[in-house]
C-alpha cells in the first residue's frame, strides 16, 4: 500500500516536472519576426510582463519539483511538502491566469481601450505561446491532484495506517 | 466516539479563534474588492479629433466589463467570500453538531482551492491592470491610465484589498491543515493506544 503510494505520487510529480519545463521551453524559443512594409517587429515573449512572469513561476516549479523528487521517503519534511504544494499550486494558477489574460487581449484586442489584436501579424508566435499556456495548464491540473493526493498519503485523515 | 469530541465540540482554543478572525478579515477584504471593482466606472468627455478649428468630442466610458479579467476577478472573489461566510457559519454553529472525520477533511480542501481561486483572479486582475497603466510599446498599446485616472484608482484598491485576502486564504488554508494535522494524530493516539 505504502509503494504503491509513493509510486503514484512520483510519478504525478515526474509529469508535472515535465509538463512545467515543456511550458517554460515552448514560451523561451517563442520568437517570430515579421515585416511590415519597411517596419519590421520581432516579437518575443519578454515584451509582455505576464510572460515573463509565466516563465519565472514555471521554472521555479520545475526545479521545485526535481527537488522534492528526490526527498526520502521516511524525512520528516513531507508534512512541510504539502504546504509547500499549496503554494506552488497558487504561483502556478496566478501565472497562468496572468498569461491567459494578456494572451486573450493579444488575440482578441480590446477594442473599448483601443488595443489592436496582434495575432494576425505573428500567428506563429501566437501559436507557440498557446501551447506553452495548455502545458502550464496541465501542470496545474497535476499539480492540484498532487495536493490532494500528499494530503491523503501524509495526513491520513481516513486513519488508513496503524501505528 | 469520546476521542472524537475532545478537541471538537465546545471548543475556544486559540486555533479556533485565530481561524474564525482570520475568516472574518477575509470575508470583509474579498468583499470589499469585489464591490469596488463592481462599481468602477467612468464616463469622460474627451477630444478625439480636430477638424479645422472644430473639435470633435466623444464620451468614452471605462466599465469594468470590458475587461473579461476584471469580470473574473469580480466572480472569483464573490465566491471566496461566499465561501468564508459560510466556513464562518459552520464553525460557529459546528459546537453543537455531530463530528465526522470527514468534515475537517472537506474545510481543509475548500480553503485550498478557495486560496488558488482568489490568487489566480488578484494575479490576472494585477497584470491586466499594469497593462492599462504603463502600455506597451512593442504591441503599440496605448496606457490609459493617464486619461481615467479614478477608474485606475479604483481598480487599485480593489486589487490591494484582493491581495490582502490571498495572503488571509493561504494562512486560513495552512492552519486549516494543521488541524487536520492534530485531530488525526489525536484519533490515531486514541486509538493506537486502548483506553481502558
């Protein structure tokens, strides 16, 4: 039971691992150059702060997660690890609705403010960030289920272990 | 079941009363951000162009609904609220009801998803925010900021009071974990060891 257990919860941690560095991989090579008459505008992921933002929270939960794949199964820090999860969980929700907020300005534009859509320029561009923002979702998905799942293996509020 | 009324029912630990504090300033503050973000509005006269020596005057208003994040923002929070109302109301009327374990269980999980609800809107509101304040000048967006100013006030402190209620629903949610921590550890002592 215990294996199995232990089992689950890495290999829920090695996907998210994944899942997280596969975000912050595709939104770092996003980068498309397009001309415009004489203008040419490169856009890269750097010119908007959310994406930024986006990157930085995804690589600090990749490492995160390396980490924690490597903790040993009798230390005493599990219990520090859900809390730990918890927050991970909301840097990743917040960087990912940041990302999708200024993303869907971009696509869309926002014609009250007098935003022009930028997506009909770079649609490559566009793209790339969109698989970035579906593997920060994934990440998140996992990364929810891993909370309730460290809760239930650490906590043992069912009373499943004798002790 | 003795063991588990003990830590339970008819209690006024100071966990008990940190908690209900807590809730209490995380029901007002989520509230208040998602009322003044409700009410911002602003409705302004501006020159938008000049023919000859005509000006030509348009009324741009700045409601929060043309902003999908702000609308989201506005839900999110009337939910945690909602649902700090009612933790509120279990916890003080729970004196009187019968335990289960599964109980502390569903509080402990609530708060958590209830804190990254409330981050992910503060977050998204925060940066849609930056955008309207500073611009950008690689996807020549225009601030606008400089011309509504109250709106962007407002939205302010719509956004503080919404930060103040993430960091109240992390907190909320870690000592709601170690409830949880200390009634299964007691259920686990009382059982592990016989009582009579």
């Amino acid at each position: 039971m215990k294996l199995t257990q232990r089992l689950g919860g890495l290999v829920l941690r090695f996907a998210a691992f994944c899942a997280a560095l596969g975000a912050v991989i595709a939104m770092i090579t996003s980068r498309e150059r397009s001309s415009f008459f004489v203008l040419s505008l490169v856009a890269k992921y750097s010119d908007l702060a959310a994406f930024k933002y986006f990157v930085i929270a995804n690589a600090i939960v990749t490492v995160y997660s390396f980490l924690v794949l490597f903790l040993p199964k009798e230390s005493l820090l599990w219990k520090f690890v859900v809390v730990l999860d918890l927050m991970v969980t909301m840097l990743l929700t917040s960087s990912l609705s940041a990302a999708v907020a200024v993303a869907q300005v971009g696509k869309r534009g926002n014609a009250n403010a007098g935003w022009l859509p930028i997506c009909g320029q770079v649609p490559r561009f566009c793209d790339q960030i969109t698989g970035a923002l579906i593997a920060g979702l994934v990440a998140l998905v996992l990364y929810v289920f891993l909370l309730i799942f460290s809760i239930h293996s650490v906590v043992d509020p069912f009373l499943l272990r004798k002790s | 079941m003795p063991g588990e009324n003990i830590l339970l029912a008819g209690e006024t630990t100071k966990s008990w009363k940190l908690l209900l504090g807590m809730r209490i300033l995380a029901f007002m503050a989520t509230l208040a951000a998602a009322i003044v973000m409700a009410l911002n509005k602003e409705t302004k006269t501006l020159v938008v162009a000049t023919i000859g020596t005509i000006p030509i005057k348009a009324t741009l208003t700045a409601k929060f609904q043309h902003t999908p994040a702000f609308v989201f923002f506005v839900i999110a929070n009337v939910m945690v609220s909602f649902h700090n109302l009612l933790m509120i109301a279990l916890q003080i009327f729970s004196r009187k009801l019968e335990y289960k374990g599964f109980h502390i269980l569903s509080v402990a999980i609530l708060d958590m998803l209830n804190a990254t609800l409330v981050s992910a809107a503060a977050n998204s509101a925060a940066f849609m925010a930056e955008l309207g304040k500073n611009g950008n000048k690689h996807a020549k967006w225009n601030k606008i900021c400089d011309r509504f100013a109250t709106y962007c006030d407002h939205g302010g402190g719509a956004l503080i009071a919404a930060f103040a209620g993430v960091i109240l629903m992390l907190l909320i949610s870690v000592v709601s974990i170690s409830r949880l921590l200390i009634s299964s550890n007691k259920f686990s002592t009382d059982a592990a060891s016989p009582s009579i």
